[in-house]
C-alpha cells in the first residue's frame, strides 16, 4: 500500500468581519415590530444630541429634558408608519424638536428664563481654574445665545454648535438655504459683539 500525501494542516480562519451596526431606519422597523431593545439604542444615539440642541435654545435644562422626553415619544409614535431612505431620523428628530421649542417658547412668552439652570459636567482632567474658566465661557455663550431672536439661535445653534450643514439646517428649519446663511451670518456677528469685551477674561486667543 502506498503512502499518500501528507495531508496539509487546515488553512487558519480568518476571524468574522465585526457586524455593522444596525441603521437608524433598521432599528425603528424593528422597534415597530415589538424590540424594545431597538428604542433602547436609538434613544442612546439621538436623545443626548436633542437634549443639547434643546438645552441651548431654550436655556432651561428642565425645559429641554421634557422636550427630549416628547420628541423621542413622538418617534416611538411613528415607527409604524416610518418609510426608510425617505428622511434621517437625526434630521426629523431635529425638526421635531425646533418645534416643540417654539411651543415652549411661545407658552412662556414674557417669563423668567434662567441662564444658570444648565450645569455642564466639568472634564474631570481639568484643574480648579481651568474648569472655572470653562464655566464661565458656557455661561457667557448660554447669556450670549439668548439674546439672539429665536429663529438665529436656533441656525446658530445648528450651524456653529451641532455643526450641520446649511442644507440639513434649510430642511429641519423648512427655509431656504439663503435663510440659513442669514440667519447664522446675523447671529454670529452679534454673538462676537457681546463676547468682544469679554474675550481676555474667559481666555480666548485672537486669531
């Protein structure tokens, strides 16, 4: 009987590509179709993104978390009809919360809006001055941010902050892009006019 080849040791596997992680119109199908986990994880991409957009234009911090809490309910309500590659969920949600802002905004006309109502937790690397400092800054743009006519807080909020782009911003605001870049072009210069004579005291460079 003849020897036969040695049989060659089995080639190594490679290791499985990590899975991509679930679509936002992915996770409201499944959501829609009884996951609950699904809510869980959109709620952890979008609603700490909200609850900053609503914090900035409406300087309350109370305010914006019942905000939050309404916008992301209203896309519960909606996962069954939502229709995927229509629309991002991040621009809808941006919409509904522009809103429910103005909603806020337009029942409290004439009240008290308090400026100091929105801690942001301190880096917890930065020393005593530095997060003073950082504080400070927060707050003179926070008093800054609410001096602006609401719709140029809101596109600078956006813009400047969030950092969207002109066309996001047009389709969340529903204004023409030419709007946008007025709106933000006005806010931002009156936002410098109210923190020139502040600039050495907070610890910005020129430049």
């Amino acid at each position: 009987m003849g020897f036969g080849r040695a049989a060659s040791a089995p080639a190594p596997r490679a290791p499985a590509p990590a899975e991509a992680p679930a679509s936002d119109d992915a996770l409201l199908v499944l959501y829609a179709n009884g996951d609950p986990a699904a809510a869980t994880e959109l709620t952890r991409r979008h609603a700490p993104r909200v609850l900053g957009v609503a914090t900035r234009v409406l300087g309350s911090r109370a305010e914006a978390e019942d905000v939050t809490q309404d916008a992301m309910l209203r896309l519960w309500k909606i996962a069954p009809d939502w229709r995927p590659g229509e629309a991002q969920v991040s621009t809808w949600l941006y919409r509904v919360t522009m809103n429910l802002c103005i909603d806020v905004k337009r029942k409290a006309r004439g009240g008290h809006v308090d400026l100091d109502a929105i801690p942001e937790p301190p880096d917890p690397a930065a020393g005593a001055a530095e997060t003073l400092q950082n504080s400070a800054r927060h707050d003179a743009l926070q008093a800054a941010l609410m001096t602006l006519p609401e719709r140029q807080r809101q596109a600078v909020v956006l813009r400047h902050i969030e950092e969207l782009t002109n066309p996001e911003i047009a389709g969340i605001m529903e204004i023409s892009v030419e709007a946008v870049e007025s709106l933000t072009a006005r806010g931002k210069r009156t936002l410098a006019k109210a923190l020139a004579g502040r600039r050495e005291e907070l610890g910005y460079q020129d430049g």
